[in-house]
C-alpha cells in the first residue's frame, strides 16, 4: 500500500499552509510550515485509521513528525 500518497494529501490540505502543493518537497519542514500539537493529533488519528497501524503516543518526537519523508518512515516502522 502506498504510504505517502494519501498521507502528504492530508497533510498538505489539512495540517500547514502551503500555497502550493506540488512544490513542497517531502523534507520539507512541517512544523515551520504551521503544523501545531493539534495537526500532530489529527495526524496521528489519521494514520491509525488510513493505514491500521498504533503510533504510540510514547513516540511523538519532533523528529518522527518533521516531514512527510519522516512520518512515512514512522509508519512503515508500525506496519510491521
């Protein structure tokens, strides 16, 4: 299943601004792009439905949520 299609869907459309999708770049900063702790819940509920995985909320680090590169890698980690 292709991760991070839907998910920069999401979070591009719901989570920063961003005047022009296709020229955010997957290492793109998130949080500098306005994503705040309450896009980092609405994304996390998001992925556990989206790709039926538990992201522990133990896990939350700026680190896993920085940038769509990121969150992919984060998620794959859980769908195993």
């Amino acid at each position: 299943m292709d991760i991070k299609t839907p998910l920069r869907q999401f979070v591009l459309t719901e989570l920063v601004y961003c005047d022009d999708i296709n020229n955010f770049g997957d290492t793109e900063d998130l949080l500098e792009a306005g994503m705040d702790s309450m896009g980092i819940m609405r994304l996390i509920m998001f992925a556990e439905r989206e790709f039926k995985v538990t992201l522990p909320d133990t896990e939350v680090e700026p680190d896993s949520v920085r940038s769509i590169n990121a969150l992919v890698g984060w998620i794959e980690e859980h769908k195993k």
